[in-house]
C-alpha cells in the first residue's frame, strides 16, 4: 500500500516538475525575443528557405494569372484554370473564357470573371458550378462562404447595376443605383443581407454611403433598404467586408467603422497613428501597419484589431513592410527578402527567407504561395 502511494505521488511530482517546465518555457517564450527566435528556429521549425519548399514552374513570358483560394493555388493561362494542391499536384483544370480576370473566393467557392467584360463563373473545387454571360461591364464581383455571388455592373443606362445570384446561378434580384458609383458588395455570411458601398461624386465633396438590403424582401421589391449609413463628408470608402456575427467591417481612407445587426456602431481612426497599409480581409479582424523609428532601426507595428473585442494584438519587425496580404486567419507581411506569416493573435506561423526579392504573394485559408519570375513555393499554413 505504502509503495503504492510512493508511486503515486513520485508521478505527480513528475507530472508537477514538467508543466513548471512548460511554464517557465512559455514565459522566457512571450518574454525574450531572442529566445523565442531560438525557438522557433531550431525547435518549432518555423523558418523555411527560399527553395526548400515544393514549387510550381511558371513562365513569365506568358504572364499568368496567379491566385490562391481555400487550400489550393490557381494559374489562369490561355484559358485554362489549373488548380494545384499543397503538394504540387495539379489536381483539376477547367476551360474558361477568361483574359483578365477579377476574382473573390470564400471558403471552397472560387468566382471569376471578365473584368471590364460579360463572363462570369463559379467554381468550387472540381466543378464549375455555373456560368453567366451578364449585359454591361463586370467591375467587380464577391463571393459568400455559401456562394451567393454579387456582381457590380456598369455600362448601362444606369450609373451601377448590382445584380445577386444563389449558388445554384439564379439570378434573384438587379439593385440599380442611378447618381452613385458602387465601390465594393459583399452578403451576409447567413445570406440574409447584401451590403452596398457606394460614392457619390456629383456635388463638391465626395459623399460615401452604405446600403444594407434585405436579399429576401429584395427578391419581392428589389428597392428592400433595410438600413442606410452615411459617412462624413470627403471620406472615401475603399472596402467592406461581413465578418463573424454579421459585423460589416467598412474601411475608408483613414478610419474603420463596424456596423452591427442591432444598429450599434462602432469605429476606430488610424489617421493620427499614420498608418501604412491597412486590411479587413479576416474572420473577426482588422489589421493596419505603423512604421516608427528606434534608433538608427526602423520598428513596424502589425496592429491586429479583433473587431468584436476592439483589443489589440501587436507583432512588430525590424525592417520596413513592402505589403501585407490577409485571408481568413492569416497574415502576410513581406519585407523584401523575408515573409512572415502570422495569425491573427499575433503569433508567428513560418518565416520564409529568401536570396531575392518577393515579387508577389498569394494567400489563402490554408495555403499561401510566393510568386517569383519562374516559379510559385508553395507554404502551407
């Protein structure tokens, strides 16, 4: 008995001396910066090398299309969407009447189209699920993590036509806006609701405004306004985006407002902070870039502004920041030679290094690429 109660406690003592372990580990982690490089480095694995990583050969000649959606990486070239997986593998090729493409994904939905033209896809995976040729000039298009697409038109009689299909590539209502220009759309992560921002140029200062209709009622009576938010005057609306919880997420020239179901509004300025570059292009976060000076250093600030809290997450480079790219939960920051890729809690996913510059990244839920003259690698996420 007495033994088996020596036993006993010896494995709670152990068990007592390794989460101590774990503990101090974590601290000196979040504590001491060179201890976390460290760690990363040689125990987590998070620093990849330029050509270490699987790739997929490209020819700059023929300057294709690249774009990453879900876990994949796409290549539209000669009007032929390859799509490959993590692995390299081309996994499925569709044929599709696409030069100049503007996309939007979400989730496992990918839309394409004509920009400037009349084509319009929908695909997710290995099936084209629909395909529409549209009167008037494609602008822009977005996507849901349902499918429901929106499209802003122009070239017609009026100034913008925002025309919405379900997944099935059923037309169900056109939204005509006679005086203003419609910047950017976006529909409820519920289907409930599609979002218009819209500019109006006529008078002296430009005047930004965001309609919120009602997709059922619209179906009925397509002029179904369920709530309408004006911004001060000479505020230029750049991009909206639903977010978690039906939070429409509006990012102007120098500010961010956030509207909600209940009608409460919230909103933050980066103006007096001097902001960089800024992104809305996650689940529940806004990110923006501060560059400062230490010394003879420069010291960037990712600011991560999680828009249900309104608390901030930080994380900070030594060097200048050429972009950021944002989707779902995943950040990229390119500065030059190197990529991080972090979440939105800050926290470091890979550090890619390079022997030359970034020339472009693409991003996804799950998958990121790292474009060059000759060749896309691949980083998994």
């Amino acid at each position: 008995m007495k033994e088996n109660k020596s036993k006993s406690k010896f494995k709670v003592s152990i068990i007592i001396t390794i989460v101590t372990i774990l503990i101090v580990i974590f601290s000196f982690y979040l504590a001491n910066e060179q201890f976390r490089t460290f760690f990363d480095r040689y125990i987590l694995r998070k620093e990849i090398m330029q050509d270490s990583l699987v790739s997929i050969e490209i020819t700059e000649e023929e300057n294709p299309s690249i774009y990453a959606y879900y876990k994949y990486i796409t290549i539209l070239n000669k009007n032929k969407l390859i799509t490959y997986s993590a692995s390299g593998k081309k996994e499925y090729e569709h044929d599709v009447a696409i030069n100049n493409p503007v996309y939007s994904s979400n989730n496992r939905f990918l839309a394409i189209a004509e920009k400037d033209g009349q084509t319009l896809y929908l695909v997710s995976e290995a099936n084209i699920m629909w395909q529409q040729e549209i009167e008037g000039n494609i602008q822009k298009i977005n996507v849901n993590k349902n499918g429901y697409v929106s499209v802003i038109i122009t070239g017609s009689s009026h100034k913008t036509v925002v025309i919405t299909y379900s997944p099935q590539g059923k037309e169900l209502f056109k939204t005509y806006l006679s005086s203003t220009l419609a910047i950017d759309t976006d529909i409820s992560n519920d289907n409930k609701y599609l979002a218009i921002a819209e500019v109006n140029t006529s008078g002296t200062l430009i005047q930004s405004s965001i309609k919120i209709i009602s997709i059922a009622k619209a179906q009925k009576d397509p002029n179904s306004i369920v709530s309408t938010y004006n911004a001060d005057s000479n505020e230029l609306i750049k991009d909206i985006k639903y977010q978690n919880k039906n939070r429409l997420v509006c990012m102007y020239d120098n500010s961010v407002d956030i509207y909600c179901e209940d009608k409460n509004e919230e909103s933050f300025s980066f103006s007096e902070k001097k902001a960089l570059i800024a992104g809305i292009e996650l689940n529940s976060y806004t990110t923006y870039v501060i560059e400062g000076t230490s010394g003879l250093f420069t010291n960037t600030q990712i600011i991560i502004k999680d828009t249900q809290a309104i608390r901030e997450n930080v994380y900070t480079v030594k060097n200048t920041v050429k972009d950021i790219y944002t989707k779902a939960d995943n950040i990229a920051i390119n500065i030059g030679s190197e990529v991080h890729f972090i979440n939105t809690n800050g926290w470091l996913i890979k550090r890619y290094i390079s022997t030359q510059e970034v020339k472009d990244i693409v991003i996804a839920d799950k998958i990121a690429g790292i474009v060059y003259k000759n060749k896309i690698e691949i980083v998994n996420l």
